[in-house]
C-alpha cells in the first residue's frame, strides 16, 4: 500500500511539475510575443559586407573545428534564433543549411521578412521550443543557443534535446548568463517583482526613468553605462523584467554541459577565464591557481574578475571520439599549425611598456589587463603571419624554435589566433 501512495504522489507531483513547466513557457512566450528581442532590424547589409570576407569565416569555422578541412557546407541550428539571429547566421553562410526556430511567432515572422528581403534560399524557420528540435527530424553540424537556456523552464531538458539533434563530431555555441557581473540585474528584478512593475509600455518608460535615479556606485550602474542597448525599451524589458532568467557561474555551467551529455571544449573567448592571461600571470596567486584543475582555474578566475556577465562556450558530445582540445604545444604537431589572425586582434606600436616593441590587443576583450607585450623578435613573427603558413614556415631561419612556440601559445592564450591544424588532412588527401 505505501508503494502505490508512493507512486500516486509522484504521479502526482510530475503533474504538478508539468503544469508549471507549462506555465512558465507559455509566460515567456507571451513576454516575447510583447517584447521581441532583439529588437528587430530590416538593414543586414553591413553584417553581409562583414562576412562577405572569406578569411572570417575560415577563422570562424576553425575555432570550432581546428583539425578539419575547411567547409561552408555545414548544416546549422539555431535554436531560439530570435528576430534576426538566424538569418545573419545565412548570410554569413550562404552554402550552409541553416534552420531558426524560436517560440514566438513575432520573432518568426521579423525573420521571414529578413529571408524574403535578402532571398536567403538557405534558411528555414519554424515556430517550436529548443525543448522540441527533435520534432525536426534532423541532426546538424553546428548548433547555436546564445542567450536562450537560462529562460527556459526547464534548461536540463532544452540542452538534452539540443544534444540529441547534434551530430558527432558537431559542436555547439553555448551562452548563458553568468551571476556575479549580473547582480545588479538580479537586485533590480526583486526590485520590480516588490513593486509589481508589469511589462506594459508606460511601466517600462517609467522603469527606465527611475533607474536615472540609481546611485552611481550601484551594481547595474556599470551595465547600463556599458551597455548600450540597454536603453531600448525591449532590452530593458528583457534584462530586468523577464519571467524566467536563471544564471550559471562556472561550476554550474560545467555541471550543466555534463547533465546534458555534453563535454567542454573551450571557451569562445579564453584569456578571460586563464589564470596565465593579464594581471594574474604575475599575482603572487599564480602558482597556487596552476596548480588547480583546469575547470577549477576557470572557476577561480571568474571569482577573481568578478564582472562577467555571460559565459560562451564550444562544447561537444560526450560520445565525440578524440581530444575536444586539440590544440597543444607540448609536442611537435604545433609546428605544422597555420596560424590565423582574429578579425578583432591589433598590434600597437605606440607607448609600448618597458622593453616591448609593441602590444597586441583582442578588441573584443572587455578586461584591460589581457594585452600581450612582444618584442622586436617576436614582432616579426606576428607580422608574417599570412593565414598560409605554417608556424614551422615563418619561424625557419628567423628564430630558434622555442621562441616561435612560447609566441604562438601566448598569442593563443589570450585570442590573438586561432589554428587551422588540417595541415597533415589536407597532405593525405
């Protein structure tokens, strides 16, 4: 008898379960439906100049798979892919197969516009939730969830079914909200939810004139300075007013990744997460953070920045066969790398600090401590990089080989290249 009470109040609390599952995703359908974000645009003519580079989108490519030949022939989903999201990502890949699906219809429909305008014969939409891409019937090569997970109802069963409609050998740009560099968010959420502040027009223009109110040493202050998209009334809406909004710090991400039969493969930009990487290199702490393992390095770095707003992340699935970090300098395969140079990534000249020729800066990075000093020496092999050859190729004659491999791992490190290292593939075919 108690086994089947047991069982009855399971059942019981699996409905109950259900229904607020339910409810939650029909709220942040609803909210979106009000609220589409990002805001909508008409004009992605400067994103297609942008990706009309070839050299971009092998760098691209590259970050995600460094030892396969290049390809623009990938399939791509993009799960919750927004009012614009989708079709950037067919533009950017005009050969590649790519699938949108997101739960509000206003968003699908800003799409089709977007399709119809720029005649994107690659794209398809649909309206389902991440928790449903099996219903597509397909696997991809690439999936794409960026800023989806963490306003889910349930996150565990929306990353699953990404995972199950991922291919081996496929990757996945992850990114959720990470807590620390969102407290102020989260303060001034609770804020709104005592006051009831409520989704409508005249609440959020009244929400965005009381923050003009908020002192200047409170924490939101510094993202509504350095966010400029927060003074749109539907950013606004999406950031503080949002009925589902859940962050993950590193270790609860990496916990995530796993529960979803997931592995991590490394972050989109790493330098910020490296205990190796701007002020830390040379914290008293340096020894101490070495010594952790890596994902607890992660996690103490972001600790110690503590100011990151989201964590981006490639990952894989478990059952993916090989290394999901390939890149390592610790034997001789590095010098048949190819080394790529990031769009982002600039070599300053001017006011240099003691005993560099220059600095090298990934524009990209929001922490002013992640630049990288070079030398006269090594200056000259950051220069002749050509997207062509190899390390092995510009390192020959002009410096001893120790010199070009501690460049190139730092240069790596902090996000200056990314590595094609299809070079022995490319031979053998």
């Amino acid at each position: 008898m108690g086994s089947f009470l047991d069982g009855s109040r399971v059942m019981k609390d699996n409905k109950a379960g259900s229904a607020e599952t339910a409810r939650v995703a029909e709220e942040v359908r609803e909210f979106y439906e009000r609220h589409p974000y990002p805001p909508p645009v008409d004009d992605l003519d400067r994103y297609r100049r942008l990706w009309d580079d070839g050299q971009r989108r092998r760098i691209d490519a590259h970050l995600f798979w460094p030892m396969e030949l290049y390809r623009e022939d990938r399939s791509v989903l993009i799960a919750g892919c927004g009012t614009s999201q989708a079709a950037k990502y067919a533009l950017r890949w005009p050969r590649a197969k790519v699938i949108g699906i997101d739960v509000s219809a206003n968003s699908i429909r800003q799409t089709e516009k977007l399709k119809r305008k720029y005649r994107l014969e690659n794209l398809e939409v649909r309206q389902i939730p991440a928790e449903r891409a099996g219903e597509l019937g397909s696997r991809f090569d690439q999936v794409v969830s960026t800023g989806v997970m963490h306003h889910l109802p349930d996150p565990d069963a929306g990353l699953r079914s990404l995972r199950d409609v991922l291919a081996t050998g496929g990757a996945m740009h992850l990114m959720v909200y990470a807590p620390y560099g969102r407290a102020g968010v989260y303060m001034l959420q609770e804020y709104c939810r005592r006051l009831g502040i409520g989704t409508t027009i005249s609440e959020i223009r009244d929400l965005a004139a009381s923050l003009r109110a908020l002192p200047s040493d409170h924490p939101l202050v510094p993202l509504l300075r350095n966010a400029p998209d927060f003074q749109a009334e539907g950013a606004l809406a999406d950031a503080l007013l949002h009925p589902q909004d859940r962050p993950y710090s590193v270790p609860q991400l990496f916990d995530f990744i796993r529960n979803a039969g997931l592995q991590f493969g490394r972050w989109l930009r790493q330098a910020p997460y490296l205990p190796q990487c701007g002020a830390l290199a040379s914290s008293p702490h340096q020894q101490l953070l070495r010594r952790l393992p890596t994902d607890e390095q992660y996690a103490t770095v972001e600790l110690f920045r503590g100011t990151m707003v989201r964590h981006s992340a490639i990952v894989f699935r478990n059952d993916l066969p090989g290394n999901t970090q390939p890149i390592r300098f610790d034997r001789d395969a590095w010098l048949d790398y190819v080394p790529l140079r990031m769009p982002d990534t600039v070599c300053v000249e001017e006011r240099p600090p003691p005993g560099a020729a220059a600095v090298v800066i990934n524009r990209t990075h929001t922490y002013t401590d992640l630049y990288l000093p070079v030398d006269a020496e090594e200056k000259k092999l950051f220069d002749a990089i050509d997207g062509e050859r190899t390390i092995g190729e510009i390192a020959r004659k002009q410096v001893a080989f120790e010199t070009a491999r501690a460049l190139f791992e730092n240069l790596w490190w902090y996000d200056h290249v990314i590595f094609d290292a299809s070079r022995r593939q490319r031979l053998q075919n």
